[in-house]
C-alpha cells in the first residue's frame, strides 16, 4: 500500500493527528494543565521525528523539558532529554546529542530509576553506532568502536536488575536488541567471530519469543557481515531466513529490501539466474519510480553480466582479444552498481589476458612501471 503524502513530505496519517494534538495542547494550555501539555508535546514530537521534522521535534521536546523543569520532575525531564538526543543524533550533531543523553543518564541515577538508566546506556551506545557508520576519521571511529561496546555492556548490566520488574517479553526484547548492537559494533571492528556470536543469541531469543521485527533486523544485519566476509552461502542462508520473518511481518517494504540484497549476492556467487529473480520481486515490490529505475539500472547491469558470461564460457582458448573484451564488460556492469570488488576481479582477468597477447607476439616484451 503506497502511503499518502502531504507537500511538505509528512505522512497525511500522521499530519492530521498533529493536527488534532495542537488543538488539545491549546485547550490544555487555556487550562494551565501543564503537565498535559508536556505530554502533548511529547507526542508531536515523536510523531514529527518519525517524519524527519526533527527541529520541529526538538523544538516540541524543549517545551516538554521546560515544563518539566518548572514542575521539578526529574525523570520527565530525563525522557525530554532522551527525545531532544535522539533527534540530534538524526541529524548527526553527535556532541549535541550525547551532552543530553548523558543528562538523561545522570537523571536517571539520581533517581535510582534503573528502566531510564538502562534506556539512557542503550541510547548512548546507538549513538556511538550512528557516529561509527557516518564518521571518516579513524581516530573517531576508533572511540566510538570503544564507547559504543561500554555503553550497550552497561545496559546489558542494568537489564539484568530489571528482569522481574518488567514482563518477560519486554526483558527479552531489551536484551535482544542489545545483542544485535553489539553484534554490530563488533562487527565495526571488524570482529566477526564477536558480530555473529552476539547476533546469534539475539537470533535465538526473538525465535523462542516470536520477536519478528527483531529476529528480522538480525537476520538481515548477519547476512550483511557474512556478503562482505566474502561467506556467501551463508549469507544467503539469513537471507532466505529474513524473507520468512517479512513474510510473517506483512511488510513489503522488507521484503524488498531482502530480495535487493539476495540480487546482489547471488549474482557475487554467479548464480545469474537468482539474482535477476530477485530483482523482478524486488521490483514489484516497490513503490517509487526512483527505486524502481535504480532496481531496473541493477537488472540490466546483470544481463550484461550472465550474457558476458556464457560467451566467456563458450570461447576456444585462443580467443583472447574476445575475453578482453568480455571482461570489459563483466568489470564495467559491476562497477556501474557498486560492486567493485568483483569488478577489479574482472579487470585483474583482463590485465592477465592482456599478458598473454603480449606473451604470444615474437620478439615482445611486457612493459615494466617502475612508479616514476
């Protein structure tokens, strides 16, 4: 189902339910009802972050911050801050966002309200992550590779203290989930053993308790670090596992996004056939006319490539200008769609190749580049 929008981007759903909340707050504030105002405010403000309005948010959670420092509530004030971080953290202004996380951190403690203390710490370690997958400063990434695993194991502490003073399914949902971040975390670092250890047990405890939006998330983040640890059975094993748990979520906008990666690494195994399957589901799927031009760019990138390929394969091995010009082919459709490893692949044939005609001719010699 596509879904309705207004001209400034925002969800007609949801535009019409701030619209309904605005004329509540007015009526709240007429009553010099505070405290309903602040949790108005909260409300249009989760609701327009969701939108990616999030200076429109901030400025509603900063209302809901100052109401709640005037009425001196700690933890509402704790929760403002979390909000206010969250949508810094969006917007990538980092040092913004972890000085309110940290204030909803210190909040929470004085309160000795370990479900906030806990939320501060996993807070914090995502935005660690979101500062590791934005940032290109090794330094920086290093430190928040480092931070980020000292918040979520901090969090995992703090969960342990609230087992039985939250239903189960909550508590398992909280751990999963921190599993699945450190699992990328570690995954950062480039520790694979550590990224499918903790992704695993974050895979068995949204099994056991038919988390299907979390058991997704980790299937799909495993299938990743499996394709770029160059483990391609596997990855397509979480793949067709991700698909099974879109299929139970009712969500094809997941499901497209399975079918999108399951293209790309059935076509790194050359399976060709596979791959261009998935392209036509994911195709289907999808609802823009940019994704689908992007989609149908991939598919033709792919023909390229399966048809290169069984002319490769058909070739006598005295064929050689022909090869060179196959694997031409091959890197340039590969690097057309960002997969430039396994172009460089190709063009390393062609420079083989192009060896071996120089090789064949009398008296010739390759060139040598000594880098001057």
């Amino acid at each position: 189902m596509v879904k309705l929008t207004c001209p400034d981007g925002m969800n007609i759903t949801d535009d019409r339910e701030v619209e309904k909340l605005r004329r509540d707050k007015e009526k709240a504030a007429q009553k010099h009802n505070l405290k309903e105002v602040a949790s108005i405010s909260h409300c249009i403000g989760e609701i327009l972050a969701r939108n990616g309005k999030y200076e429109a948010a901030i400025s509603e959670h900063e209302t809901e911050l100052a109401i709640h420092e005037s009425l001196e509530d700690q933890i509402g004030c704790a929760v403002a801050c979390r909000k206010i971080g969250e949508c810094y953290c969006l917007q990538e202004r980092y040092d913004k966002a972890l000085k309110l996380q940290q204030r909803h951190l210190d909040l929470a403690v004085a309160c000795q309200n370990q479900l906030e203390e806990q939320r501060a710490w996993a807070t914090i370690g995502r935005t660690y992550l979101f500062q590791i997958e934005t940032s290109k400063g090794k330094d920086v990434v290093e430190a928040s590779i480092k931070r980020g695993k000292e918040a979520f194991f901090k969090s995992l502490q703090v969960l342990e203290k609230l087992q039985y003073s939250v239903t189960n399914t909550e508590y398992m949902e909280m751990k999963a989930r921190l599993y699945l971040n450190l699992g990328l975390v570690f995954d950062s670092s480039r520790d694979l053993q550590q990224c499918a250890e903790f992704m695993k047990k974050a895979i068995s405890i949204a099994q056991k308790h038919s988390l299907h939006s979390d058991l997704y998330r980790c299937q799909v983040s495993l299938a990743s670090m499996y394709q770029r640890g160059d483990n391609l059975s596997q990855a397509l094993r979480y793949l067709e596992a991700a698909h099974k748990s879109a299929l139970k979520l009712k969500d094809k906008l997941l499901e497209n996004e399975v079918f999108s990666q399951k293209a790309i690494v059935s076509l790194l195994v050359g399976d060709y056939s596979s791959s261009k399957h998935s392209l036509k589901k994911a195709y289907r799927l999808q609802t823009t006319l940019e994704d689908k031009n992007r989609l149908m760019r991939i598919f033709r990138a792919v023909c390229k490539i399966d048809e290169a390929a069984s002319s490769l394969a058909d070739l006598e091995d005295g064929e050689v200008m022909k090869k060179l010009k196959l694997y031409e082919v091959m890197g340039d459709s590969s690097a057309e769609i960002g997969i430039f490893r396994q172009a460089l692949g190709y063009y390393n044939s062609m420079v083989s190749n192009y060896h071996c005609v120089f090789r064949a001719l009398p008296g010739s010699r390759l060139l040598q580049f000594n880098g001057e």
